[in-house]
C-alpha cells in the first residue's frame, strides 16, 4: 500500500490479510491459524501480534470484501449520473464483470457468505448475513434504465432480477463454475443467458408445461414427498435427520459429532455406535440424496423431448429439490464451493451433470434450437447448471411456480426484448 514501508506493521496485517484468503479460498473454512502462519512465513505466534483469533482474520476479511462490492456499487451509480453512450445491456454486463472480479478477488469471504458458520463472535455473524445492497442498487437502476428504453420486457419484477444476476456473478468467484475460464468471460456469458436466454425462439409456459420431459420431472417431484423418510423413534432416522440439519446451517467441515449429539439430545458415544463416522453420516445422507435428484435427471434425460423442454423439466427437479431437500441442497452447495472442481462429492456428482448438460446443449445448438455465443463447451456447460439452481431467498419468496416462471424467464426466454 502506498506510503506504507515494506515490513511495517499495516502492510505485514495486509500481506497477512490476503495469504489467509488464499489458503481459505484453496482448503475451506477449516483452515487453521496454524496453516495461515505457515503460508505466510511467520510463526504462529507472531500472527498473534496482528490479530488476536482466527475470527478476527475472518471479520476482517468479509469487511473488506463488503467494502469493495460497495465501491464497485457506487462507481457503477456514479456513472449512471453521467450520459454513458453504450447500450444499456453493455453497461448491465459491465457491472455483472465488476462484481464477478470482485467476488474471485475475495473467495475467502465470499464462502462465507454462502452458508451460517458456528461462532460467537456477533460481528461476524452480523457481516455473513449482509446482504450486497449497493450492487443490487446499481443493477436495479441499470435495469430500469433498460425496461424505460425498451430494451427489457414490461413484464419483468426487477428487483427480484437484480438481485438473481447479482447472485450470478458472485457465484462467478466459485472456482466450480468458473474452473478455467477468466472472470470476465463467464460473466459475460451468464449475463447473456440472463438477458437473452437459450432458446433461439420463444417459447410459452402452455408449451413447456405439455413436454413429456415436465410431466416426467413432475411424477419424480411427486414421488419425492410420497417416498420421504417417515419421522419415527428410530434413533438412526433421528440422528440422521439432526445431523442434515445441522450440516446444513453450519456447514460440513464445521460440524462435530458432539454438535451433532447435542442437537439429537444424545451422548456423543451413543452416536458414534449408531451412525460410525461423521464421513459415514454424511455419505448415507448425502448417497439418498444424490440418487434423488440424480434419478430425476436421468428420467428427463431419457424423454422424447427437445433439449429445451429437457433443460425446463430440469429446472424444475432443481427447484423442488430445494423447496423438499433444503438442508441437503446446502450441504451439497457448501461441498462444491469449498471443494476443486476434480474432487469426488459425496452424492451429487456435479461432473456427470456436466457432461450430460454438454451433451444435452451441443444437440440444442446443432439442431438451432439452442443459440448461445461460447467457444467453450465446458464453461457453458457449468454456466447453465450454475444459473439453472434458484436462489433460495428468491424461490422463498416467489414460490415454487413463480420460481418456475422466473427460471424460464432468465435461462430459456431471456429478460431482454427479442429483435
């Protein structure tokens, strides 16, 4: 930092700052005092001198990771006070790419704003439930901008969308959507499904509805509810049932077995003889899960149906499966986000949905059913599951069918009027 000498106290807290986003980014929120010390090239206990705790280091973190989205929020205002002479979808995408720099810019914090972590520090708690109001402000106004020039549809609820495109482009910061793509590709590419969407022709809800692919995915999300675990005195169907719920609120590596028996009301020894291994809970939850969600997939997939109405019923499984499984979904998200994109997840395997979504996509784009500009077959790949998974604060506050419409709205019609 300018003005600082190199050594001094402030730059060695900075230089400290970014060598623990880096190794939280890489291993997690598991990360360890210990590891930041080591990868800063210091003692542990000369860290102390800098910060007192590892929440102290997470505090910080997330503070300046909500300073610089604010920042990239009130240039992105700023700017709409002055005449700018680029299409208003040119500037929605020039936005979505500040963000999306950002949020690679800061992964350790982005994770943790992903999920409610234990701590009993209220600061922290307080700064992983803020929500990014200053680019969602910027967005909004970058939309209306659109909707009074023409350029998007009347029809749209704009807040709701620019809080959805502002959620994509953090996800940007995910190293599973992104793999190896730069930032500013995928989040133009995303913002393009947003505003335009996949299909080359427009397509209606009545339309989409009558595909054998939705009445397909419809039956699965109706056997879901009527093939659910019943909740009885079994105390393995219990000890279950806790532990999803609270590896979904605090996450899977920041769970213990003994939170697990506290939440069951049950002696950590006595879950230890009825489940095994915390690995092993998670596995027997996350497999029943997995062979859900995974089982929907492949009945879609086997329909005589176009690889849009296929990509729609899809999209429906997703939304159904948060709505029923939501605990599991956070599970399974907080696994992907903390995890490389070549490391086996216990349940959902995310790259088998990326090679069948290619599959599905390369015959959509042959047949010109499916127009998208990537050169990058893979990355599209990532970016349509990646857009496909509604928000949880949006489908809670749409609903399942309304989510539905929203869905077919920012990934198969687009956001944007047609030519």
């Amino acid at each position: 930092m300018a003005g600082q000498p190199s050594g001094s106290p402030d730059s060695r807290r900075i230089e400290i700052l970014q060598t623990a986003n880096d190794v939280i980014a890489e291993s997690g929120l598991r990360t360890s005092l210990q590891q930041i010390a080591e990868a800063a090239g210091i003692l542990a206990g000369s860290l102390y001198h800098h910060f007192e705790s590892k929440e102290a280091i997470l505090v910080e973190l997330i503070r300046r990771y909500h300073a610089a989205l604010d920042l990239v929020g009130e240039q992105a205002l700023r700017g709409l006070d002055s005449p700018d002479p680029r299409p208003i979808e040119e500037q929605i995408v020039g936005l979505g790419r500040a963000i999306a720099r950002c949020a690679v810019a800061h992964r350790a914090a982005l994770q943790m704003s992903f999920y409610e972590g234990p701590s009993s520090d209220p600061e922290l708690i307080e700064l992983t439930k803020q929500r990014p109001a200053g680019i969602q402000s910027a967005m909004l106004q970058l939309l209306r901008a659109g909707r009074c020039s023409g350029s998007i549809r009347p029809e749209m609820d704009l807040p709701t969308l620019a809080d959805r495109i502002c959620q994509s482009m953090l996800h940007v910061g995910l190293d599973v959507i992104r793999h190896k793509g730069s930032s500013d590709q995928v989040a133009g590419l995303l913002c393009r499904i947003h505003l335009h969407g996949l299909a080359s022709h427009e397509l209606t809800d009545a339309q989409l509805d009558r595909s054998a692919a939705f009445a397909t995915a419809d039956e699965v999300v109706k056997s879901w509810s009527e093939n659910a675990e019943p909740a009885g005195s079994d105390k393995a169907a219990h000890v279950r049932a806790v532990a999803r719920s609270e590896f979904g609120r605090r996450g899977y590596e920041m769970t213990t077995i003994r939170d697990i028996a506290s939440a069951a009301g049950m002696g950590t020894g006595t879950v230890y003889r009825i489940i095994g291994s915390k690995d092993e809970l998670l596995m027997s939850i996350m497999l029943a899960f997995g062979h859900k969600v995974g089982g929907g997939w492949s009945a879609v997939l086997g329909t005589d149906s176009t690889p849009l109405e296929k990509l729609d019923a899809l999209s429906w499984l997703n939304i159904n499966a948060l709505d029923q499984f939501p605990d599991e979904f956070r599970i399974q998200l907080a696994w992907m986000r903390q995890s490389p994109p070549d490391v086996a997840d216990p349940g959902w395997s995310f790259s088998t949905r990326v090679r069948q979504m290619k599959t599905m996509l390369s015959e959509g784009i042959r047949s010109g059913e499916i127009r998208v500009d990537s050169p990058n077959a893979d990355l599209l790949a990532r970016g349509v599951i990646g857009v496909q998974w509604i928000p949880e604060n949006i489908l809670r506050e749409l609903g399942s069918d309304r989510a539905l419409t929203h869905s077919r709205d920012t990934v198969i019609r687009g956001v944007a009027v047609r030519d």
